[in-house]
C-alpha cells in the first residue's frame, strides 16, 4: 500500500476528530476515567489491529493512552493507517469506560 502525500493526508485527517498528522504518523490522545479504563480499551484495540495485521505504537500515562499509527514498512501514513483510526474511533464511541 502505497505512502499518501501530505496533501491526502491533510484531506484525510479532517474525517477524524481529534487526530494529528506529526512525524510521519498521525495519532490521537484518548482521555479515560480510571486507568483500567484505558488498559481494557488497549485490549480491544490490540484485537482489532492483530486482526487487520496493522499495529499501532501505544503510549499509556496514567488515564491518557496514545495511539501513533504509521505504515513502517512504506516510511510514512497509507490508507491502512487511516483504516485502523477509524476502527478506533468506533470503539472508542461504543466503550462504556
């Protein structure tokens, strides 16, 4: 899958409210109420990308867990990179924590 220009990527990243475009990657912070919160929220996220063989770099401070998704292999951000942020996002809007 072939790396999006910076062009695609700015039209792109307006469909994922909160996301930025930084480094190659583009990531978002996700604030949750308890730290297990956010621990269980990794887990599903942690299926979701095992299944779509697509994994992001996952930063966890205290009840702030950070996803940074990049195409590694492509040096920079792909379709699949946005295919996974959304997948996030969906979670994020159906998790009860």
């Amino acid at each position: 899958m072939a790396k999006l220009t910076a062009e695609e990527i700015a039209t792109r990243i307006k469909t994922l409210a909160g996301w930025h475009y930084k480094d190659n990657a583009i990531g978002k912070l996700f604030q949750f109420k308890k730290f297990m919160d956010g621990i269980h929220f990794i887990g599903k996220v942690a299926a979701m990308a095992e299944k779509a063989d697509h994994h992001p770099d996952i930063l966890v401070n205290y009840t702030r867990v950070t996803f940074t998704c990049s195409t590694h292999d492509q040096g920079g951000v792909t379709e699949k990179d946005f295919a996974l942020a959304a997948e996030i996002e969906r979670a994020f809007t159906a998790h009860p924590g």
